[in-house]
C-alpha cells in the first residue's frame, strides 16, 4: 500500500471504498474534502473499516527512487539554533545512506514509540552525515526531546530513505523552488546539486 506521511496530511494512501463503509477519524479537510468522502474516497493511514470492505487501491505514481529502504543508527554530532524555533540538527551515520536530494527519514524519539518524519537538508554528496531542519511545535514529543534534552553524542534509531520528491539530476533546465520555513530543507538539498 502506497503511504508515505501516515499522518494524513499528504494523501498518497488515498483509496476508493467499494464496497463497506469506514470511519475517516481524524483525517483533515484539507487532505480528504467533503466532496470526496461523499464520493467514497478514504485515506488507508486514518481510516478504520466499520464492516466488511472492498477498496479500490491507490494509483501509486511511479516511484523515481530506488534507493534501498534500510534501519539504522545515527549520533548526534551537532545542534543548533538558525533561526526562531528552528534547529539544525547535524547526525553522523555509522555507514553510509545512499539517498536522492529531496527524500526524507523517519526517525524514533529516544524512550518512545512516536516516529516523526524529517526531510534531509543536505545533499547526497555527504552519505555519512544527515542535515535536519526542525521547527519546535510546543508540545510535541518529538519537539520536546530536540529543543529539550537532545545532547551530542546521543544515539537514534532511524528508517529512510523515504520520499519521491526527489531532485532529476536528468532535467537541466530551470528549476524554480518555493518554500517556507523549514519546507526550505529538501529544496536546499535539491539547489546544492543544480549548482555542482
Ligand atoms: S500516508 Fe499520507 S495521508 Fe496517508
């Protein structure tokens, strides 16, 4: 099943339920209108079945990565602040990560279940270091721990690399990239490479 957020926020799982009805939970408005619901649609990550159901899978687009997903272990090498509530997290890898600029990695916070998903701000160039950008959202698990007790030389367990907005090293001609607040990370990664 195609899925990339598990949050409900980007719609890449979504199906059509055939047959059976779903409860959609939390999915948001933004991602599943009203219009769709009505029209049978469900996002796979948020929805539970409430009888017997038939879907219809989603139409996953072609994959333009190939790069094998793998766990592993990185060590925090560096953390600081670039700007108000965003940090730069630097994570040195043991081995190195064949990724594509663009993609991302979903990480395990210390002494919990929680994953959260992190793009990569750095370029492929670098297979053994990983660039984060994070911006603190007051509350969250994930933000508690990487503006809270987070240290140098802590050690996370990682997933990656996921993501298909990934940068065409075949496609030279212009590229125009747009983003806010730390959406800036997988664009950076894209631009080092345009400029090699
Ligand atoms: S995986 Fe992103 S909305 Fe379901």
């Amino acid at each position: 099943m195609p899925n990339s957020c598990n949050q409900g926020t980007c719609g890449t799982c979504k199906i059509k339920v055939r047959s059976g009805s779903v409860d959609h939970r939390t999915s948001p408005e933004n991602t599943l209108p009203q219009h769709e619901r009505v029209a049978g649609f469900a996002l796979a990550c948020q929805a539970t079945p409430c009888s017997d159901t038939t879907i219809d899978p989603p139409i996953a687009e072609e994959p333009t990565s190939t790069h094998v997903l793998h766990d592993f272990v990185a060590t925090v090498s560096e953390v600081r602040d670039i700007a108000a509530d965003t940090r730069r997290v630097l994570l040195t890898l043991d081995e190195p990560l064949t990724f594509s600029a663009g993609q991302y990695v979903d990480i395990t916070v210390p002494g919990t279940s929680t994953k959260r998903q992190y793009s990569l701000a750095n370029p492929p160039t670098e297979p053994k270091l990983l660039e984060l950008h994070v911006r603190r959202q007051p509350g969250g698990v994930a933000s508690e721990w990487l503006f809270g007790p987070i240290e140098v030389g802590d050690r996370i367990d990682m997933t990656g690399p996921y993501g298909d907005f990934t940068f065409d090293e075949e496609n030279t001609g212009p590229m125009a990239l747009l983003g806010g607040g730390t959406g800036l990370a997988p664009l950076k990664a894209s631009s080092v490479m345009r400029s090699r």
